[in-house]
C-alpha cells in the first residue's frame, strides 16, 4: 500500500471540505496550512515530512513563483495545483492539475498514480550504468568504511567537485560525523568533521527528504553558504525507513545540481544504506 505525507495549502473556507475528503483515504496523513509563510515554513522543518504538496491555484497571486521555488530546492517533493474555477487548464511546473478534486476521487487517484510513477522512474534509473558499476564496486568493498568510502567515490566520478558522506553516530542528540570525502585538498580540509543541528545535513537526516541548496538559501552546507563551493545536493542515506546517514554532493557552479542528478544520487545512497544495514547485523 502506498503511504503518502500529503501537505494541503488551501483557503481557510475550504478546509473542512478537504479533509472530510481525504482524511479516511487509507495511507494518506494530512498537515493543512492557509498561507504560502506557512507552507515555506513546514517544508522547511526538519522535524516534519511532505512527499506530496496540494496547493489552491487561487490561494495566493505567488502561488506559481512558489511552485517554481519549491521544484528547485525540493527537487522531489510531488506538487499537484487544484484549480475548481478553471474547466481545464496545464500544470505549469507542478506534477499535475486538479480541477474536480472529489469527483471520483480525482485528487486521490492523481497523487497515487504520480507517487507509483516515482517508484518506477527510480527502477527504470536502477539499470543505468553508473548504477550497475557501483553495486559490483560495493559487493567487494570491505566494511562500513570501505563501502561508505565506494559510494562518495562513485558520486564523485558522476561529474561532482566534492562529495561527503555523514554517518549518524548518534540519535539523541543527533551527531552526524564525517566518514569519507572526496574532492580538492584544500576543500576537504575545512569541510565540518561533524554536521550541527541547523545545517543540511541535519535537515535531510532529521527529515528524509533530499534537498537542493545554492549560497543563498537556509538550511545549507558551510561551504556552500560561504561561496566556497556553488551548489550542493543532499540526499538521505535510507533503507527499510532507517536513515544511516546523508550525502552531499557538491559543484561548484550555482544552479547546476537537478532532479535527474538527485534521483541518482538517491540510487546510490539507496544501495550503500541496503548494503549498511546488513553491516550493521554482522
């Protein structure tokens, strides 16, 4: 069964027809909100998770400049506009468009196809070859260390400036230490050994959720904030729920990480937490 986080950005009027709608749609948890402040703000607690964001078309006039933020920085966050003004109308840069959300379920049925959608991509991206190379490098790497320090290396190969991974050593408080990096001297040299509470790092460990960053945004990588580096993506390190770690993926000139480059560092981040988890039981 398909579990969905879903955040519901919508008029205050029109929050109790919604919920009534969708609260009894099995493996749907629903958080709703009224403002675009406010929807910034819950994607940005780490404390907090969204896989699919519904947004009212008429909530706000910078309802689309909202959109076109949140595809950047959240580049696998599913967006679905609901519009029930409109007879027709295109997406835009969401997912998918709404216009009759409770007619036969319209909305339930437009979010369960794009999430199914997304399980597929990532099982069509998993022959890819820089994929298959890395699971034969991982299948005789030796160890925690030696698997952690495959995958950073294989991240790297796939066109980064520097690549880090964090291991969560602790849960509470969370400590995230350094394990493995690859990239110039230089930079690994004042890289953080350890990540702190209010970084990226923590943010996708904390929350599950992968994150694109440039040096203008919050929660970030130091490097990245400082200019030291352009642009990062951050993606957890997950199997079976359990999150062992993150990966950063750096380059070096702004706005050059995308969706597609996230999606294969999930891939890899993927295999590396299977093949942790099995580590871990040795």
């Amino acid at each position: 069964m398909i579990r969905v986080s879903m955040l519901l950005a919508i008029k205050p009027d029109d929050a109790s027809r919604f919920y009534q709608n969708l609260v009894n749609q099995e493996g749907f948890t629903l958080n709703i909100v009224h403002t675009i402040a406010d929807t910034r703000a819950v994607l940005a607690d780490r404390n907090q998770h969204a896989d699919v964001l519904v947004i009212d078309n008429n909530l706000d006039e910078t309802v689309f400049a909202l959109v076109s933020e949140l595809r950047h920085s959240y580049p696998r966050l599913l967006i679905v506009l609901v519009d029930e003004e409109a007879d027709f109308g295109m997406p835009g840069q969401a997912d998918d468009l709404s216009t009759d959300p409770f007619k036969n379920d319209d909305l339930v049925r437009r979010i369960t196809r794009l999430m199914s959608e997304r399980r597929m991509e990532t099982l069509r991206s998993d022959s890819l070859p820089a994929v298959r190379n890395f699971a034969k490098k991982l299948r005789t790497a030796t160890g925690m260390i030696g698997k952690q320090q495959v995958a950073v290396e294989s991240c790297f190969e796939m066109g980064y400036d520097y690549v880090a991974y964090y291991h969560k050593d602790a849960e509470t408080p969370l400590r995230l230490t350094l394990r493995a990096q690859m990239g110039p001297n230089a930079i690994q040299a004042v890289a953080p050994k350890e990540a702190t509470a209010d970084d990226l790092m923590s943010w996708v460990q904390l929350n599950g959720q992968s994150r694109i960053a440039g040096p203008e945004d919050r929660p970030n990588h130091p490097l990245v904030a400082r200019g030291r580096l352009g642009a990062i993506g951050c993606v957890p390190v997950m199997f079976n729920g359990v999150t062992y770690g993150v990966m950063s993926a750096c380059r070096e000139r702004p706005g050059s990480i995308t969706q597609e480059n996230v999606l294969m560092l999930e891939l890899i981040s993927s295999q590396l937490a299977a093949a942790l988890s099995k580590e871990s039981k040795i």
